[in-house]
C-alpha cells in the first residue's frame, strides 16, 4: 500500500493563477514561490515587490503579486 507525500499535498501548481496575495512572511518574493511545484515552470526569478508599491507582475509567466499587511 503506498502512502500519500506530504510535502506533494502541501505544494500548489506553479503557474495556476494568475494573481497571489502574499505577505513579508513571503519576502524575498520568488517566482515560482517555494511552496510551487517546480516541474512545469520557469527558472526561478526574485521580484522586487516592496520596491514596486506592494504589487509586481513576473517578466516570465505574467502572474501578478500583490503583497498585503
């Protein structure tokens, strides 16, 4: 009998929105984020979401970031 993989329920799909809340806890900011499954996305890229005014939107997939208090 397999069991299920607990890091694999715990990870959401790279790419599957096209809008992310996160919050500081979240910075440094990354697309995709640490909790993404990486085997279908773009090489990993730092955005610059503080200096943006709280909103970026990454240059490879176009998913956009808002940060919240």
């Amino acid at each position: 009998m397999s069991r299920p993989n607990p890091a694999a329920e715990k990870t959401i799909p790279a790419n599957a929105e096209n809008r992310y809340q996160v919050t500081r806890a979240d910075l440094p900011l990354s697309c995709p984020m640490p909790s993404m499954s990486l085997w279908n996305s773009h090489p990993k890229v730092y955005l610059p979401i503080a200096e943006q005014g709280g909103h970026v939107k990454c240059p490879y997939c176009g998913a956009e970031y808002d940060l919240i208090a």
